[in-house]
C-alpha cells in the first residue's frame, strides 16, 4: 500500500466530500471506514426488515449546491422537497404549519394572530439576510484571529456583498442578535406561542439548549443560513433514505480514482518528528501517507487516534474542553398504517403529515424540556422531531406501512442518576406516550421499535457524548474557534494532519462543507 | 492567616524575632535574632538548620511515571537513576520556564518532585491518557534543609547509615533520631548540604535531635534572609527574582527561556519529546536573545561614588531582589541588560550580583557598569563578568 498520499478516516459524508475533491484534483486517496458501510451518521438499513430507516440523520436539506455539482450528486439521487416544513399540533386539538409558501403561511398564523401574520413576511425577509451573511461565512476558511493573512481578507471580500445589502442597522443588529435567546428574538416580533414555539424549536434541536439560553439566536440563524427552504429549517429526503447520497458521494469519489475500505478500524496516527507518516488499523496493518485527513471528532482524532504525549499541552487541554453533551436520542417505529392527528382532521391530513412534525407547542414547553438536562435527568415532557419519511417517499415500506423517525430531547448523555442501559425502556415509552396524546391511533399501529440513546450514539456512531455534530454548535463553538482558537484553519499541530469533519467550521448537518473546505486548505498547501 | 508547617511549635519557640513571612501560604522565619548575620556565618561555618516544608511536592507513580516525568521536565527522566536526583525546568508549550526544581527517583516506576509553584494542575493536564497517579504531598511530609560543612558530621551522629557514602544528588532512606526520613544531598546553598523529608509526627523530634546534637556543631536555625544571600553566592536563581514563571506572567517579555538562564546544559534537544521542545530547538539553533551571568561588582570604584558624595562606602548589609539596569558603557547610553539580584558576601568579601545581559557581553572578563543609587543620584558602577556560581566550595560534592 505504498502507493496512496492522502489517507482518510473514517467514511461519513464530510470524508467522502473531501475524497471526492481531492481524488478529482489527482491525488492517491484511500478511505478508511470501521463500520461495514459508508456514510457514517448518514446511512439507511433495514434495521426492521422490509422498512428502510435512516437510522441517524435523515434530512438532507443542509447539502450545499455547490458540493451536489462538483461531485455530480444530482445526477446520482433524487431530492425531495418536503412542505409543510414543519407543521405543529397542538395539545387543545389545533394546529399551525409553515409552508414554504409565505403567503400560505400567513394564512396559518392567522388563526393564532392576525397581528403575527401580518409581521410573518418582514420576519422571513429580515432574517434572510442577516442569514446571509453568516451564509457567506461557512464557505470561508476561519482566520487566525488576530493575525488576519492577506488571502483572508480577499477570501473574506464574498462577505461585501451580503453585508452591504443589510446595511449598517442590520449589522449592528446582527451581532446584538447572535448572543441572544431565540425567545428575546420572537418576543420582539411575535405574540402567538404556537407560531413562537414552531420557531424555536428548529433553533434548540441540534443543541442543549433552552430557547431561553444566550445564543440560541445564533443556532437559528445558522440553520436559516444552511437550509434548503430559505427559511428556519431545513426539510428534504433523499429518495431511498440518506444513504443514497452517502453511497453517491462514495461512487463518485472511486469515479475519481479514490478507493473506499470498510471495516478497517485506524487504532492510531503515526508521528515522526511532528510530522505524519501514516495510519496503523486496527489489525496492525500500516499504511503510509504524507497526508492523513480525519473525519473522526477532534476528541477521538486527538486523544485517542494521535499519542497526546506529543502534542502541546495548552491544545490536548482546549480539545479536552471542547464541549459535546449530546441531549438527543432517535426513535424509529415500523407502522402498520399512518397515524391520525385529530388537530389535523378536516384539514388535508397527508399533505400535513408529509413535512416534519414538531411536539413543540411552545417556548415555554421547550424550555422546560431543557431544565431537567441542568440537572441531568430526561424531560418529562419531551420535544419531538417527528418525520413519516414513507409520506413523501412510499418506496421506503412495504405498500401501506409506514415509518416513523423521532429526534427526542432532551435525554442528557450525563445522567445523574441511574445509567443508560436502564434508561431505554422508560424512554421508549415516554416517546409512545407523548405521540399518543397527539395521534391516539399511534400505539396500535407499532410493528417494530428501536432506540438509539445518547450513548448508542456515542458507541456505535463514534459520536463523543452523543453529541450530534462532532461538538456543540454554539457560538463560543463557531468559526474561528471551532474546534479550538488557533487550529480553525482544517491543519493541526502535526504537520501533513488535517479534521475534515464537523468538529471544524462550519459544523454539523449534512451540508458537505467541512469535507469541501478542508480539501480546498490541503490542495492550497500541497502547491 | 497564614498555616503552620509540622515544625512551627519548634520555629515559634526559637523565633526571637517573630519575623515572620509568609511563604506558599506557611509561617516562614525570615530571621531567627533580630538579625541575620549569625545565621549566615552558620551556613558557611557550621551548619544553617531551615524549615522548607512549604515546598510543593508531589509523588508520581505509575506505568507512565517515566513518560509524564520525560514530558514535562527538559531533562531525560529515564537517565535519572533510582535513588538519584535531578535539578531541572520545565518549560511551557512556547519554551518558557515555567518553573524549577527537583525531580527524585524513588523507584522504577515512582517519583518524588518538588516546586517553588503549585504544579498539580500543569502536571495532570500533561498526564492526558498516561497511566500515571499524581499525588501532591505537600502537607504529607516536612522538609528540612540542614546546609554547611557540618551538616554531615552532625546527621552522622543521628544515624547509622554511612552517609559519606551518599553522594551529590543522591538519596536515601534510613533513620534519623529513630524517625524514617528521606535523606538527599541536595540543597540551595551551594555547600555541603542535606535535604531531610519527614511525616508531620516525626518531625518535632527530628527538629530537637538536630538542634540539640547540632549544638557542639555551629548549628542555628536560620531564616529567609540568610538563606537568600548564599543562594545567591552559590548562583542559584529565584523565582519571582531572578525569572518569573510563564504561567503567572502577564506580558510575553517577562518570559525567559531555559537558554536565557543559563540552564541550556539541562535541555536535552536529542530525547523523544518533551513540552516547549520545538520552541527550545528553535531557540538553540538561532541562539538565545539574553544570556544570564555572574557579575562582580567593582568596590573600590563604588566606594569612589560615595566618596565623591563626601560619604564612607556603604554595602549592602543583606541581599537585594531589584531589576537593575546595566550598561555597555559608564554614560548610561548603551542599555544591554538588567541585574535581577545581589548581596554582600562576607565570607568572599565580594559584591556578587546575578543578571541577564545581550549574549554579546556575557563572557567571561567582560566590563559592564550596573546601576547604583548613591544619595538619590543614579550611578553605572563597574562590574565583570565573572563565573557562577561565585561562592564554589569542593565540599559540596566531595
Ligand atoms: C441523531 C442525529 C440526527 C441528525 N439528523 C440530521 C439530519 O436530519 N440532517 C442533517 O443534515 N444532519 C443531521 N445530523 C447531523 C449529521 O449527521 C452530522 O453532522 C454529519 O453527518 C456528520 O458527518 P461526517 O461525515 O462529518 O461525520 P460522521 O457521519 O460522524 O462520520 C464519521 C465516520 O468516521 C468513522 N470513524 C471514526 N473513527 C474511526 C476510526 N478510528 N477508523 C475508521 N473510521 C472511523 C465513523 O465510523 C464514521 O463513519 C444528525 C446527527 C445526529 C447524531
């Protein structure tokens, strides 16, 4: 194997973004994945036989355009849109959705507030293009603050645009903006808790946190900035499940010239005299490299891949600081028939149930789902992310059935008492029960469950503490500090050693761009 | 208020002066009579007894002991023997002394460290993924140091241990006075000397058996004041004096380097990995910007400065921790360094005083003028470049 200059680790959706780039540029790549299949979190299987379940991510909607053109994505899968996206029951029998349609969405909100929808398309516009400013930001390679490089600015001149069409009062509201609460941000707009509730929840579902906490504006935003919908939230499947587009990147990448290992485990990276030389797997094979990219987290790639012994002291302390505390488990049930939500009867029930359904029915409610992760113990009353992939997608179930996919929060990865093995059983039933206050049919309708807790994820899916995005997605955690001040930039200490996943800016989500902008840093210094 | 060691009931009862300091949060005796002088002639005429329980020590024990050891200090752990010593630094990520002290092997796989600053933190946070445990036994043990040309004869009679045997930088453990200790022949002194580690309810006893035995020796117990004016004889440098640590420092130029302090010889560039070893290697290879030396204070063109003030030569009576300037030249024009510390040696008869200089004017020989205030005017009095340390007695390693 001595013919490969650029090792990979790991084969999650980033790893095969930065194979696909690198292999295209002519470089010898070899990826090496522990799993037996690709895609890492963004895999389908059929964990219930028959049901074709995404098991970890399952909306796509966070795919950069650019990644899906470089690498001939659109030719090789079948996006689908999903609208409503996002549609909220409510406990008294109501319910409010949003369309990708403003003015449809208006309509909604004015059963709620007629004050609410009249605010709703200033909202929509104003956000858009404080989103796009952030936008502008996640292509960019950080800077070294504060010793900005000349090629910094001019990379960073893209952001003119952007920032000149907000002008100088939405700057400055920007960036009062990103460190607040989401709640600070919809109370100054919004008066209805349904609509502020269906908001919020898209801000506080990759992190733990309360749509009370500081910066849970900046997790909106973010999320505006990726999305595919131009709005709060992202709602798109990949035709098949999300592993169709996992094993399209990986067709493209060996259509590159890029070759593709599943089931090796790397146990550790070599170092000699600060610079890499290789990997070694697991089953003691070396394979030697100048270069070798991780697609594993900052922790896993630092502390355990690489002998700490050999970095700086002050860097294994700020990758030791990093902070992951995963809050969020995934539910998948194999249904005999689509439940029925009653606050949705008389409205056109499918059309309803085809985009994802938040349990979400307001700030508060979210709020107090989050309190109990302070203190380490499981909502009593959870957020659901719901979404019926079947409803859009039949192929994914036998004809008639369904599939349900559940984001559950907030289930802390740290509990204070009792541990996770007991948890599950508890946990499952409180999904069951939750749903079943919204759709009573639900309970009859379970062929089959599975639950992936926070530590599952962290077992199976080499997630550090659960923790859904390689590290949490918040501000103190975001550009040139992600993953640690200083080392934003997809190099480490160890000469020829990169991160290409999302531990690195711009973080979480299928979006493809870590993996994207960490090749374009490598090819950059191999000139 | 600051904590009493294991020997303060001792210390407390002889402390005429009740000049107390407070050192890393314990009573110190600064002096024991009302003035010191007594207590220095002891350290080189007999035997200066001093209670240095504040030290920080932590044991270090483990499969990784060698490797935690090898990764903080600049020196080559694995070269230490079991039973040996070393004197080392170690360094932060960016080179710079963070601290010194020593580092002593008790076994294979156990180490035993002393320092100046409280280390716990910086030696776990090095500790990442090492099968190691780090304990700090600060409060576990007293210390003593028993430093002059007695020392010996007087710890001879408290033991049966052969102790001429024990060499410079050795250890060993044996009784003193029917008491386990740990006995080291290390010390702050540059003179014969010992280093005696004790449980806290050994040591009131360990203290009576010195002084009393101590007593047809030329012992007296002796304080900080003493303490700091044949360290500096002996050319040891002081924390907060001489260097200040790169964890507490605020500003970048306050930061000194191993090479800087004349510690190069403790940097060892060729072993696997240590922290700060890129940086030192660079700094090795250019060279480093300041150079630590030995001055000598020329007496008789201080005493010219006085005269010229109509006044009798004035010396300083007891050590000086200050940061001087020194010159190139006597009109004060050519800035090239500072003088961090320095004092009156009255068994030398000399004025040595420690500083740091360009490297261009740190050999041996050469003149430089270092500042003196005479009647609040400022002065450049001549000064050469000598070897430390100034005061080198053969006693101390024979
Ligand atoms: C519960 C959950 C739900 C999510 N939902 C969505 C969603 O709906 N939409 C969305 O856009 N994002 C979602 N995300 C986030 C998204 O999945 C991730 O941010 C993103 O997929 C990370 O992709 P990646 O390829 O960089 O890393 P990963 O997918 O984590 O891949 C890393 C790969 O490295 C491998 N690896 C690790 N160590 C080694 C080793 N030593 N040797 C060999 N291989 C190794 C792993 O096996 C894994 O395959 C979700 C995440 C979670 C946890």
């Amino acid at each position: 194997m001595g013919n490969n200059d650029v090792v990979i680790i790991g084969a999650g959706h980033n790893s095969l973004v930065a194979a696909g780039y690198l292999a295209k540029a002519g470089r010898r790549v070899v990826v090496l994945e522990k799993s037996s299949v690709v895609g890492g979190t963004a895999t389908t299987d059929e964990t219930f036989p028959g049901f074709k379940i995404s098991p970890v991510a399952d909306t796509a909607g966070y795919l950069s355009d650019e990644v899906k053109t470089d690498l001939k994505l659109d030719s090789q899968v079948e996006i689908i849109p999903l609208d409503p996206i996002a549609s909220s029951p409510e406990p008294d029998g109501t319910h409010l959705a949003i369309w990708r349609d403003t003015a449809r969405t208006v309509k909604e909100i004015e059963r709620f507030s007629p004050a609410d929808a009249a605010k709703y398309p200033l909202f929509v516009e104003r956000m858009t293009k404080i989103a796009g400013v952030i936008e502008g930001l996640l292509k960019l390679t950080p800077m070294d603050l504060p010793s900005v490089g000349l090629a910094d600015i001019r990379a960073a001149l893209g952001l003119a645009g952007p920032v000149l069409k907000l002008g100088r009062k939405n700057i400055n509201e920007l960036l009062r903006l990103l460190p607040t609460p989401v709640e600070d941000l919809l109370n100054e707009w919004f008066e209805s808790d349904v609509l502020k509730g269906a908001l919020a929840a898209s801000a506080v579902k990759d992190v733990t946190w309360g749509p009370q906490e500081t910066g849970t504006t900046f997790t909106f935003i973010y999320n505006w900035a990726l999305s595919d919908t131009g709005l709060f939230r992202s709602a798109s499947l990949v035709k098949g499940g999300i592993g169709e587009l996992t094993k399209a990147m990986a067709e493209t990448a060996r259509g590159f010239g890029a070759q593709i290992r599943t089931d090796v485990e790397v146990k550790s990276i070599d170092v000699e005299r600060g610079k890499v030389t290789g990997v070694t797997l697991a089953n003691g094979e070396s394979i030697q490299a100048g270069t070798v990219v991780s697609g594993a987290s900052p922790r896993t790639t630092f502390l355990e891949l690489l002998d700490a012994r050999y970095l700086d002291t002050s860097f294994v302390r700020h990758v030791h600081n990093i902070k992951y505390r995963g809050s969020a488990s995934r539910m998948h049930f194999a249904l005999s028939g689509l439940p029925e939500f009653p606050s949705l009867a008389g409205a056109e029930t499918d059309g309803y149930l085809r985009g994802p359904i938040q349990i979400a029915p307001s700030i508060n409610y979210l709020q107090r789902a989050f309190d109990h992760t302070k203190y380490g113990r499981v909502a009593s009353a959870p957020y659901l992310d719901i979404v019926i992939p079947t409803v859009a997608d039949p192929s994914l179930a036998p004809s008639g059935k369904h599939i349900m996919s559940v984001t559950v929060k907030y289930t802390p990865y740290a509990l204070r008492d009792g541990d996770w093995a007991a948890k599950g059983p508890e946990i499952a039933k409180l999904v069951v029960d939750t749903i079943a206050e919204y759709a009573p049919n639900f309970p009859g309708l379970i062929i089959d469950q599975m639950l992936l807790t926070p530590v599952d994820l962290e077992t199976v899916y080499d997630l550090p503490e659960g923790n859904v995005n390689h590290g949490e997605m918040t501000l103190d955690q975001f550009f040139h500090m992600r993953p640690i001040p200083g080392y934003a930039r997809y190099r480490t200490p160890v000469e020829g050693m990169y991160l290409c996943g999302p531990g690195c800016h711009p973080g979480g989500g299928v979006t493809g761009l870590p993996g994207q902008n960490a090749a374009r840093e490598i090819l950059k210094d191999a000139k | 208020m600051p904590r009493q060691t294991p020997f303060h009931s001792r210390t407390n009862a002889l402390c005429e002066s009740q000049n107390w300091v407070e050192w890393s949060g314990y009573f110190s005796a600064q002096t024991y009579e009302m003035d010191h002088i007594h207590e220095y002639n002891a350290i080189r005429l007999g035997a200066g007894l001093f209670d240095v329980s504040p030290l920080f020590k932590y044991f270090i024990r483990g499969r990784d002991a060698v490797a935690l050891m090898n990764r903080v200090i600049t020196r080559d752990a694995s070269k230490c023997g079991v039973g040996q010593i070393f004197y080392t630094a170690w360094c932060d990520d960016e080179g710079k002394i963070i601290d010194d002290g020593t580092v002593a092997r008790l076994g294979e796989d156990s180490f035993r460290m002393t320092a100046a600053t409280p280390t716990l933190c910086w030696l776990e946070d090095n500790a990442f993924g090492m099968d190691v445990e780090i304990e700090e036994v600060t409060d576990a043990y007293g210390a003593l140091a028993l430093q002059g040309p007695t020392s010996r004869d007087i710890l001879q009679q408290l033991t049966d241990t052969d102790l001429s045997s024990l060499k410079y930088f050795r250890m060993l453990e044996t009784k003193l006075a029917g008491a386990p200790v740990n006995i080291s022949r290390t010390g702050y002194t540059g003179d014969l000397g010992y280093e005696i580690f004790a449980e806290p309810d050994q040591c009131e006893g360990i203290w009576d058996a010195l002084i009393e035995t101590g007593a047809a020796y030329k012992l007296l117990p002796a304080g900080m004041t003493a303490l700091d004016m044949v360290r500096i004889e002996a050319g040891m440098l002081l924390l907060d004096a001489d260097f200040h640590s790169a964890s507490t420092a605020m500003f970048e130029v306050e930061k000194t380097s191993p090479y800087e302090l004349g510690l190069g010889w403790m940097v060892n560039l060729k072993k696997d990995h240590f922290v700060g070893q890129e940086a030192l290697r660079r700094e090795n290879a250019r060279g480093p910007a300041t150079c630590t030396v030995g001055l000598e204070i020329d007496v008789l063109a201080l005493e010219k400065v006085f005269v010229q003030n109509s006044m009798p030569l004035q010396l300083p009576y007891q050590s000086w921790v200050d940061e001087l300037p020194v010159y190139s030249d006597s009109d004060q024009r050519d800035h090239i360094g500072r003088a961090t510390s320095g004092t009156w040696s009255p068994v030398m008869k000399k004025y040595p005083v420690i500083g740091r200089v360009k490297p261009q004017y740190a050999k041996i020989g050469t003149r430089v003028y270092v500042e003196q205030t005479v009647e609040a005017r400022r002065y450049a009095v001549p000064a050469t470049v000598v070897k430390m340390p100034f005061f080198d007695p053969p006693r101390k390693r024979e």
